[in-house]
C-alpha cells in the first residue's frame, strides 16, 4: 500500500525542528557510512525531503536511520520523485555522509531502490574556503586571518572568539571574532565550544572593523580546532549591517537603495550510477 500524503504530512509535523533546519554543515563530507534497510516513512517537500529507514550499517548496528537529501534536493528533483516514489518496506542501500551531531542521520550521496540507482553527480559542499562575493553595501575591509585562540566566550546568547594571529604576514595582534548565537553555531554549523578552546589553531576569512586598539572581526568563514572550514557569510551579513547602521532587504537581498511535479516511482529514471 502506496504511503498516504496525509500521513506523511503529519509525520513531518511531528518530526524535530532541528530536521527542518540545518544545514549540510553538520554533515561530515570527509566520511562515507553504508546503511540497507526497509522504508518506514517518506517525506517529500521543503526545506528537506528526506526517508527514514530501519535497518542496518555496514558494522551490524540496527538503528532507524534518517536519510536527508539536502535543502536543495537535487537527487529528488532530477529523478522527479513525488509522494508515491517510495513505499512502506521498500529496501534500500545507501551511502552517505554521517551527521557530526547524530549518529543515525546520513545525507545521502548514492542509494540503490527497487527501482534503480541513484547518486550525486556534483558536490552538495562545494568549496568551503570560498565564502562568496562580497555585497556591494558591505563597507569594512575584507581580512584574511591565521593564529592560535587565546580565549573565548560562549554564553547563552553570544559566542565571541579572541584570536592571537597575523593578516598578510604583519606582526600578531589579538583580534576579537564575533559569532552567532550558540544554538545557531551548534545545531546549524556543527561549531561545539571544544573547537573553540584556547590553544587550537584558527583560520578567519572576515571583514574588519577597527575601534581604536580593538580589532573586531565579523567572520565569513571560520576553521577552528580540528572542525575544518565553515561559511559563516549568511549569518554574518546581519551583524554588520547592525554594526554599519544598514538596512537589508531580505536575508538574502542588498542593502536598501543600493540595488540590486513529481512523474512517480523513480521519475525520470536513475542516472545508473550504484553506491
């Protein structure tokens, strides 16, 4: 029997906030894991489509696994999968890339169905040193920092970093690395207050701004400790245009006044690439 639209839905309601808004930060791109098991609920939407399966991984741990497809979805829309794609016990092999915060959270990277196979043709990460274009509106000079973290702060509301290091090989100065609020760094970017200890290594791409002898930095990306590099760009963009007195339009948008169906069980087929 076909898995009701309606069940899915309120499956999906029910399911925890944090399913319906990370991002692919908290998945490690450097590790694959195989899981095989049966479909217990198929989910099809926004922001992420995503299965959960019960079975097993490739060391014999039995689990109810959560198959994310990323907030874009790309094996989802290329295949033109709908809400009748998968049915309840539909077995399925699948690698992925593990979740840093939970165990049996998986992006899926290549699956094999009943129907066909399935995989990524094209990195979900990307690059994460390039932390995009500048905006225009965005008037601090961009810096690019290395050092050791001398010290920092992780309250209930804040996160501030302070780094001992150099920009373009000049003598070190302390420079003060003002993050987003701890539940965003943890549950959206995999950043935990160990990767920000004092003696771990850190990497800053930000924009500068100079307050006499304080030297603060709104960061577009960050690698701290042995978390790798992060964009942070998005969530910084509101914090300088507090700090400059900017109005954006959007999140996404520039400052103001300067410019600027599904086709059923497998869709349109599998690519025929296998995990």
């Amino acid at each position: 029997m076909k898995n009701p639209v309606a069940v899915c839905l309120l499956l999906a309601m029910a399911a925890p906030v944090s399913y319906a808004h990370h991002s692919l930060a908290i998945y490690n791109e450097n590790e694959l894991v195989s899981v095989t098991g049966n479909v217990v609920e198929w989910f099809r939407g926004r922001p992420h489509s995503y299965l959960r399966i019960e079975g097993r991984d490739e060391f014999g741990n039995e689990n109810t696994w959560f198959l994310d497809f990323g907030s874009t979805s790309r094996l989802v829309n290329t295949n033109e999968w709908d809400d009748s794609t998968f049915d309840i016990g539909d077995e399925l092999s699948v690698i992925g890339f593990p979740s840093r915060l939970k165990d049996t959270d998986i992006l899926v990277e290549s699956m094999v169905a009943p129907f066909g196979s399935f995989g990524m043709t094209e990195s979900y990460f990307g690059d994460p040193d390039d932390a995009g274009p500048i905006p225009e509106w965005i008037t601090l000079p961009a810096i690019e920092l290395s050092g050791t973290i001398a010290r920092s702060e992780w309250t209930g509301s804040s996160v501030t970093v302070w780094v001992r290091g150099s920009v373009d090989g000049e003598a070190e100065r302390d420079y003060e690395i003002r993050l987003s609020a701890p539940a965003s760094l943890y549950d959206i970017l995999a950043i935990a207050e160990d990767h920000v200890a004092p003696g771990n290594a850190a990497r800053v791409d930000g924009y500068l701004a100079e307050e006499g002898e304080r030297l603060i930095v709104f960061p577009r990306m960050v690698d701290f400790g042995d978390r790798g590099p992060v964009r942070t760009a998005m969530m910084t963009q509101r914090a300088v245009a507090a700090y400059l007195g900017v109005e954006v339009q959007g999140r996404r948008g520039p400052a103001a006044g300067m410019g600027g169906a599904g086709a059923g069980r497998g869709g349109a087929g599998g690519n025929g690439e296998t995990p």
